[in-house]
C-alpha cells in the first residue's frame, strides 16, 4: 500500500517540563500575532504572573526561544520578537513536542554528522547499496508527492549504520521516536510548500551521500551537519 501524505489533524498532548510547556504557549502567543514579529514582550514579572512560573522557569523557556533564533534580547531593553515561526509547524507537531524536536535536531546534527565522517572512510558495497536504494525511494516518494518518512529514515540510519560503529548506531536507536516525529514534521511542511523545497532538500541528501561515496570524510560530516541545521531551521521558515 503507497504512503499517503499526512495532513494537519488534532494535535496529540505529550508531556514536557514546565519550561518547554511556557516555551510553546509564548510560542503558539507569537504564531498567532499575538506578540508580532518586532514587539516587545511583557516584562518577565508580567509573563510569570501570566503563566503561574517562577523566574528561573520563564527565564529556560526564554533562553531556548532565543537559541532558536525566534527572539532577541536587546540590554536593558527586554525581549522582542526576532522571527515568526512557520505557523503549519504547531498544527503538524504533537503538543508539547516542539522544544524536544529543537533538541532532538541538535543531538541529530552531533551524532549524524560524526557518523557520516566515519561512513565515508569505511562504508562497503552492501553499505552503498542500502544507501543508493534509500535515496531511490526517496526520489519515488517525491515524484508520487507522497511524504517519505520512512524512507528519509531509511537513508539516515543506513548512513549512521555505514560508520561500523554500534555505539553512533545505538545513540540514534534511543532517539528514534522523537528523530521520526521531526522528520515528519518537516517533511509535512514540505508538502505545504512548492516542489522546488522537495528538491532542496533532496539536494541535501545528494551531496551526503556524493560525499560518503567519494569518500571525502570532511565533507560528509559538514554536508550532514547543514542537512540536519537547515532541517531545523525550516521548522521556524515563515510563508
């Protein structure tokens, strides 16, 4: 049976800390323009009093919105809003899932990057094969604007596989569930854009995997590692 592309459905609740649950609601507040792209947000004493947290509580949620480059903070001044995030990415996401995804992306790009040096120094021929065969399905997915999660896993765990090293390979087992519910996410939101994102992202993957069969470790690493970033980074792209 073809994999049929998902579309936005009611969002399921997963629990969180306290601090990425006030790191969401300031979130949804900035999606919905209830704090606009450019205005300041109320004073740490309003947004504890609004939430019920302590300071050190709001101050987390505040950090990690600053990490991923969605506020600014000026001296003196406050906190204002730097970007709006893709307003689609609260609707795909599960509740209480968008700051471990942030996470997870960042895990992603220390392990995956450091797995795909070593694929490129070691990887076999049976190793190429399941890559090739992993970026083909991709490839078909694309073509029959299906979404292709399966086979984006696929391709990152045949990679990480390539590195002979069952600890890289172990380290991304554990994550599996929160890496698949960010893929699906992004490639839900790539969905909603033109194909020329499907290729970008595609190109990506191309360049990965030019890198491990050319065995060129350097650039394997960097190329996963701005694969994984960008693929972060399209979370918070606006319209």
């Amino acid at each position: 049976m073809s994999e049929a592309p998902k579309q936005a459905a009611p969002r399921p609740v997963r629990p969180g800390t306290l601090s990425d649950q006030i790191y969401e609601r300031i979130l949804s507040a900035i999606s919905d323009d209830t704090y606009p792209v450019g205005s300041k947000l109320p004073t740490e004493h309003a947004l504890c009093e609004e939430f019920g947290v302590s300071r050190p509580v709001l101050r987390q949620a505040l950090r990690q919105l600053r990490e991923d480059d969605v506020i600014q903070s000026r001296q003196g001044s406050g906190s204002f809003v730097k970007r709006r995030p893709e307003g689609a990415a609260l609707d795909f996401a599960p509740v209480g899932s968008i700051a471990d995804i942030q996470r997870t992306f960042e895990f992603r790009a220390a392990i995956e990057g450091e797995a795909a040096f070593l694929a490129a120094e070691r990887r076999t021929e049976d190793d190429l094969k399941a890559i090739r065969a992993a970026i083909d399905e991709l490839d078909r997915c694309i073509r029959e604007n299906l979404l292709g999660v399966d086979a984006d896993e696929m391709l990152h765990a045949a990679i990480c596989r390539a590195s002979d090293n069952q600890y890289f390979v172990a380290a991304r087992a554990s994550m599996r569930e929160n890496i698949l519910t960010g893929m699906s996410l992004t490639r839900n939101l790539s969905l909603t854009k033109t194909r020329q994102r499907l290729d970008l992202v595609q190109n990506e993957h191309y360049q990965i995997v030019d890198a491990i069969e050319r065995q060129d470790r350097e650039m394997a690493r960097r190329v996963m590692r701005e694969h994984v970033e960008n693929a972060r980074k399209r979370v918070f792209e606006g319209e």
